[in-house]
C-alpha cells in the first residue's frame, strides 16, 4: 500500500546488524593480553639465557686472567736474582747544633751484589728509585742507574745516600754520629723498581718489584758477610693489568 511506514522488521534487522559490527570493532581495537603476556615470557627467557652466556664469558675470562697471572708471577719469581747487601761506604756524617734546629749532612753509597742465577733468562732493573735510613732518621728518596744482567752473573746495584742540612731531631743525629765514628751503624734499605726479562729472543717487560733489606748491622759486613735482602714481586692480582696488554714482544 503506497504511503505506508516502513516495516518495523527491516529496523530491527539493521539495528542487529550495526551492535554485531561495533562488536567486531571493539574486540580488534582491545590489546590480546594473552600474546603479550607470551611475548613477554619469551623476551625474558631470551634475556636470562644472554645475561647466562655473558656472565660465564666473563667469569672464564676473569679465571684465564687469574691463571695466567699467577703463571708469570711463579716464572718470573723463581728468576729473580739473590740479593745481598755487599758493601756499606759513610764518606761524611756532619751534625750541626749550634742553629735552634739541629742539621744533619751524611754522605752514603751503598752496594747491593744481585746474582741472576738463571742460565737462559737476562734481566733489566729500570725505574728504580730507593730510600734509606738510620737511626730512626729517614734519607729521603733516591733514583737509581738502569742495570742489564748476563745469565748466570752478578751485578752491582748502587744505592746513593746523600743528605744536606736535614733537619733532624738532636738525640738522632748524635746516635748516627756516634755510630758511625765505630761502624756500629745499623741501616735499612729498601729499592722500588721494575724488572724485564729477556728469554729466547723474547721480553717480558715492566714488572714491578722491590728490594728489602732490614736492620743491616755494619760490623757484619766489615768482618766480610753479605748479609741476604728480600727480593720480591708485585703480588698475582696486581700483575693481571699487565696481563690485558702484549707482554711478549721480539727481543730488539
């Protein structure tokens, strides 16, 4: 019939029509919160196996270190040389006490025999710088020439002293005074240094190393003793940074 309403099932058809596809379109705008929890499971069993892998890299890599490390330090301390302390020379010991503070002027060498007993290995002492004292009296510090050791021969180490109008307490000064006028003194040297060694066309550079020698009395070395110092590296720990650069290199 011309001119009549719409038929009211059409309307209700198209209204189903339009909830199903606002429907549809929610549920492809809202996130899948099932995938990104997967996702995140899977990020993170890939990130605990690369931390895993990472972390065993480095801890064999610290280990290699160590043991190489420790490797070098027992070669290189079964080559260092025998020290003794051969020869003790006083040219001059002047006190002057007629100022408010006392003044001391002393003159010292000392001779340190280094025996490198190894028939292949050469060493070189290099960087050194010593310090010496007696009588509670502190000579301050002092460098020392560069040496090169044949294998299987002795060397002299030259440990110079020399003071000038130190200021000084006055029972100190007159104990160095009186001593040394009967070679009754008692000293302490000690040497810092570096040490390369020469093996097979190849070196091994820049070790550090120091030299001790403790409570040395005068009257034993004038009867003819050599009284035996310390020789002695840097602990293992303290050789790895050498360790992280080319230690090995052709002999020049």
């Amino acid at each position: 019939m011309a001119g009549s309403a719409p038929k009211l099932p059409l309307q209700k058809n198209l209204s189903r029509r339009v909830s199903f596809n606002e429907a549809s379109l929610r549920r492809r705008h809202e996130p899948d919160t099932e995938s990104q929890s997967d996702k995140s499971r899977h990020c993170g069993a890939i990130c605990s196996t690369c931390c895993f892998w990472v972390s065993l890299i480095l801890g064999l890599s610290l280990f290699v270190l160590i043991i190489l490390s420790s490797m070098y330090y027992a070669f290189l301390k079964s080559n260092l040389p025998d020290v003794r302390l051969q020869r003790l020379d006083v040219f001059k010991i002047d006190v002057d006490s007629t100022r408010s503070d006392t003044l001391l002027t002393a003159d010292f060498v000392v001779s340190l025999n280094a025996t490198n007993g190894n028939g292949k290995a050469q060493l070189v002492y290099h960087s050194m710088k010593a310090t010496m004292s007696s009588a509670g009296i502190e000579f301050g510090h002092f460098k020392m020439e560069d040496v090169t050791e044949a294998p299987l021969s002795s060397t002299i180490l030259t440990v110079p002293a020399s003071i000038k109008n130190l200021t000084v307490e006055d029972a100190a000064a007159n104990e160095l005074y009186e001593s040394g006028k009967i070679r009754m003194l008692v000293i302490d040297v000690h040497v810092r240094g570096k040490i390369d060694v020469y093996v097979g066309g190849k070196r091994m550079s820049g070790f550090p190393f120091k030299i001790e020698c403790w409570s040395i009395d005068q009257t034993e070395i004038d009867v003819g003793h050599a009284p035996k110092c310390s020789a002695q590296l840097a602990t293992p720990l303290r050789l790895l940074p050498l360790l992280s650069s080319p230690l090995l290199s052709s002999n020049p």
